[in-house]
C-alpha cells in the first residue's frame, strides 16, 4: 500500500526538483557562453583572410600568421594576469583584492561546483584577441612579427580590460561615478584598441611608396575577394562577441545587460541588424569601393553597439549610416597627414568607437541605471570616450616609441623590398605562381593513363 504524501515528504521532493532545475539553468548559462566565445573564434578567422588578402602576396603569410600569434599569445596572458586587472582595479590604478583570479586560485581550473568562471573568462579573453586582431591589419607589410606580439600583449592583456574594468566591471568608478554606458563595447574594445593603433602608426611610419612626394597612394590588396569573405566572416563572429555582452541570468531575471538593467536578444536583433545596414550603406555612398563598402558593415554595428538595449531600429540606422560617412571621412583625415592604417581601423574602431559612447550621451541622456548608479548623461559618456582614447592612445604610443628606438618595430628596408614573408618567416604564400609545371610530381595521378601520351 503506498503511503500517504506528508507535507514533509512534498518539501522534499519540490527541493529536489529545484535543484534540478537550478542546475540545468547553471548548465544552460554555460552552454550559452560557451557557443558565443565558439562563435566568437570567427572573428580572427575572418581578420586572418581579411587581412592576407588586404596584403600585397609577398606579405600574405605574414598578415596571416600575425593573427594566429595574437590568439596564442593573448589566451596564456590574459590567464596570468588579463583577468586579474579587470577583477582587481574597477576603482582606478590601485587594486583592490582579486586573488580568486589569480592563475594559481581553485576558480581558475576544472572545478565541477563553478559553472561560471572559466567560461567568462574565456570570453573575455577572445574580447582581448579581438583587440590585437584590430591592431593586426593596420600595420601590415612592415611591423616585425616579433613587435607586433609584444604590442598585442600590452593591448590585448593589459590596457583593453583596464578600460573594462573601469566601464564594464559592476564596481567599475566610471559606471559608478558618471552611469557610463557601453553595453557592446564601442569604447573598451573598439575606441581602446583604435586609438592604440593609432598610437602605434605614429611611430611605425607609413609603408615604403605610400607617399609620393608627400601625395598618398593606393597599395592594392592583393586579393580583394579574400578581404570582402574575411569581413563577411567577421561580422558572423560578431553575434558572438555581442551575445558575450548580454547576461543569461537564472530564475525568474531573465536577460539583463551588464549594469544590470532588463534587456533581450530581440532588442540586439534589431538594431545589430538595422547598424550592419545602414554603415555598408554609407560607406557605400561615401567612396563606391568594394573594401569601404564591406567595412561599413564593421562600421554600423560598432557605431550603435554602446547603446544596443537602449537604440530605436530606425535610429540606429540612421546613426549607423551617418557614421559610414564620417569613418571614411576619418580615415582621409589621418591619411592627409601622414598616417598610413593599410585597412581603416583608427576610423572603423577608434574613431568610430568613440562617437558611439558620445551618441548615448545624446540620445539617452535621462536614462536611469539600476539602483542608485547614476543615469546616463552627456558629461558620463564623453567623459568615458575621453578616457577611452587616453588608455589606447598611451600605452600604444609609449611602448612602440621603445620598441622604434631599440631599433625593434619595424623589419630594414630591405627585407620590405623582398616581403616579409620570405624574410620573416621563409615562406611563399603562392610558390607554384612562378614555377612552371616542368617537373614531374611525386604525387601519383590517380585519373592518368599509365602509357605516356603523344609518343
């Protein structure tokens, strides 16, 4: 005979049935980061052929191989001390204590109790990549391989989730102190890591025939197709890196961003699609180029990525295809003056970043912020674009102008002349371009007819 349910044995098993359903929601927030920072591999996937092909042949494999050092040397730093900065300094340069990010604390390893830390931190360390991956494609054809790493470390590992620290962290001082927002990372990722480059581009110097007699002139990408399919994949990559940037929350929250306040992913839907739209549109407009085209895509989802919870479709839009406009009109500025970004990226991220974090201010002046955080305003978010020029502009223009008088930055004029890659890394990108079928294969053909032909 069964027995009768007491009030006891009900609380059981509802507590028993909670506790499978909190797991699941721990396991469901793992999964979802983990498919955003797959997602997010894309991106230097797309930057690698964006960038081969942006190249003239002799420097492809040197463009190339650059990207897939960013991602080895990042991933091992930001584990060292990468996540340790943005834990331990939201309040300024003096740290506060963080020691469960340090490298050798039980939460930075396998640990079946903590479905969340490693998973952050992994997204946090492809948000790093993407920042090298910016730096990678505007110094191409003469940074040494070697500079470009050490450069990419300071960046990618250090003054990129200082930023984050600073806007993104819960205790960050200028969510704090101004109620900055930045939900997709127009200022920490894009405005830092443009501003580094341009830092960088300072010292490194333009390629050699860019300037003739003081008038630029066009370096052709090797092999546009290859560009366009690497900015195409790039912008794949970025549903990732903007699905890292909401917050899967359990019970009864649902998706919040990361200050805190209600968001969707169809509020991320609209206006990452309405922004793509828009900056291909006016990049169209501005130039007819393949190549601007293309990275008007980049630069519509950047220009209205800081206030993506916040934006109508329509005016992300608009804003998106009034930025494509002003990007190229950046980039002409700074190539008027000597500075020689081979693909745009002071404007499509630095430049372009930094309007974006401003444009909040303007557009969602007044919004409050959760609890007692200060709402939104104009003086917070220019504020936080000023401070996110300062921290990319400094450390890249500090450390290059080392590595340029240790006489390390750039490759001689001669091994230029000849391609990097030959030099650098003792590779062809197209060997068979120049030989002649002459020589047998030792690879059989299975299709051929054994006898030889026309004898």
């Amino acid at each position: 005979m069964d027995e009768t349910p007491t009030l006891q044995s009900l609380q059981a098993a509802l507590d028993a049935q909670q506790a499978v359903f909190e797991m699941h929601q721990s396991m469901n927030v793992e999964v979802f980061y983990w498919w955003c920072t797959a997602i997010m591999i894309m991106i230097h996937a797309g930057f690698l052929a964006y960038e081969m092909g942006a190249s003239r042949s002799k420097n492809a494999l040197a463009a190339g191989i650059k990207n897939i050092l960013a991602l080895a040397v990042i991933i091992p730093t930001f584990y060292l001390f990468g996540w340790w900065i943005y834990n331990a300094m939201p309040n300024g340069l003096i740290p506060i204590d963080a020691s469960f990010a340090l490298p050798w604390s039980q939460s930075m390893g396998p640990d079946v109790q903590d479905m969340g830390s490693g998973i952050f931190w992994a997204a946090f360390a492809l948000f790093g990549a993407t920042t090298g991956s910016i730096l990678s494609g505007a110094v191409i054809e003469r940074i040494r391989v070697s500079s470009f790493l050490i450069l990419t470390i300071v960046l990618g590992s250090g003054a990129w989730i200082l930023a984050g620290a600073w806007g993104w962290h819960p205790d960050g001082w200028l969510l704090t102190k101004m109620g900055y927002h930045d939900l997709g990372a127009s200022g920490v990722v894009h405005a830092v890591a443009g501003f580094f480059t341009l830092g960088v581009l300072m010292n490194l110097g333009a390629r050699k025939g860019k300037f003739i007699n003081g008038v630029a002139q066009t370096i052709a990408p090797h092999s546009l197709p290859m560009t366009l399919i690497g900015l195409m994949m790039i912008i794949f990559g970025f549903f990732g890196f903007l699905g890292g940037c909401i917050i899967f929350n359990g019970g009864e929250t649902g998706w919040t961003t990361i200050y805190g306040n209600p968001t969707n992913l169809s509020a991320f839907a609209f206006n990452t699609l309405m922004g793509f739209a828009g900056g291909i549109i006016g990049c169209y407009v501005a130039t007819r180029d393949p190549f601007w085209t293309m990275s008007g895509g980049l630069v519509g989802i950047i220009s209205v990525a800081a206030g993506l919870d916040l934006y109508d479709p329509a005016l992300a839009f608009i804003i998106a295809t009034c930025m494509g406009l002003l990007a190229v009109w950046f980039a002409k500025f700074l190539e008027n003056r000597g500075i020689d970004d081979a693909v745009g990226a002071v404007a499509v991220h630095g430049f372009t970043g930094f309007v974006a974090v401003v444009l909040v201010g303007v557009f969602a002046g007044g919004t409050p912020n959760v609890g007692d955080l200060p709402a939104i305003s104009f003086v917070g978010q220019l504020t936080g674009a000023v401070v996110m020029v300062l921290l990319g502009f400094i450390p890249g223009y500090a450390v290059s102008a080392a590595l340029k008088a240790a006489n390390m930055l750039r490759v001689p004029e001669k091994a230029e002349v000849i391609g990097i890659d030959e030099v650098e890394l003792i590779a062809k990108p197209y060997p068979e371009s120049s030989t002649p079928a002459s020589v047998p294969s030792e690879v059989p053909n299975k299709l051929a007819n054994t006898e030889p032909q026309g004898v």
